[in-house]
C-alpha cells in the first residue's frame, strides 16, 4: 500500500505562489494516477488536477488552468503542484491522492474523489486578499 504526504502548504498573499509537494512511501510509485484535490470549509472535496503515468497525460479544473501546474519526479517518488496567482478562493486543505488502477470497472475520470484508492493528511493553503 502507498502512503502519502504532502507539504508546502501555508499563508501567502494574493498574487503569490506556492509549491505542493507530495512523497509517496511503501510499494512501488506505480498508481494509474494521481491527483490533487482540495477542500474549503463547508464545501466538498473539489478536484484541482491530475496527472496519468502511462502517458504523462495532464489535467486540471477550469478554475485553476493556466495558473497551476502538475509534474512528477519518479527518482524522488514526489508528485508537485506548483500554483502561481494564486486567489483567495483558492483557500483550502490540498490533498494528494493516488489511483491504483481501474480492472473490472469503468474508466475513471479522474475528477470524482470516489475514484481514488490513497489519500494523504492534506496540507493547507490560505490565500490572503
């Protein structure tokens, strides 16, 4: 089973930036994907972007495209997001998470929090006007 932790959260003004990083610990860091999500207080888990390992395939909410980015590095089992302009909507616990794989079902979206099998602690991000 993967584990996962994320870190580089924290409290930034409007216009800043931040990196996310998540390490992925326990077996190999072979998920059919993986995905970041986030969740403000009150609401639901809401996705933010994803990223699938057998094509290096790049995804991302309307909300946050062209100010987010995803990528990987295998050698450190670390998955990242870096955001850039960031707004204070965008205020919230980030979490990792990792989709092992889909035999048996219908291919994910990668959008749905109920498609994915790890998820980390979350790391929070606090945006100020």
């Amino acid at each position: 089973q993967v584990q996962l932790v994320e870190s580089g959260g924290g409290l930034v003004q409007a216009g800043g930036s931040l990196r996310l990083s998540c390490t992925a610990s326990g077996r190999t860091f072979s998920s059919y994907a993986m995905g970041w999500f986030r969740q403000a207080p009150g609401k639901g888990r809401e996705f933010v972007s994803a990223f699938t390992q057998i094509d290096g395939l790049t995804y991302y909410a309307d909300s946050v495209k062209g100010r987010f980015t995803i990528s990987r590095d295998n050698a450190k089992n670390t998955l990242y997001l870096q955001m850039n302009s960031l707004k204070p909507e965008d205020t919230a616990v980030y979490y990792c998470a990792a989709l092992n794989g889909y035999i048996g079902r219908a291919r994910p979206t990668l959008r749905a929090a109920r498609e994915y099998d790890v998820w980390g602690q979350g790391t929070q991000v606090t945006v100020s006007s």
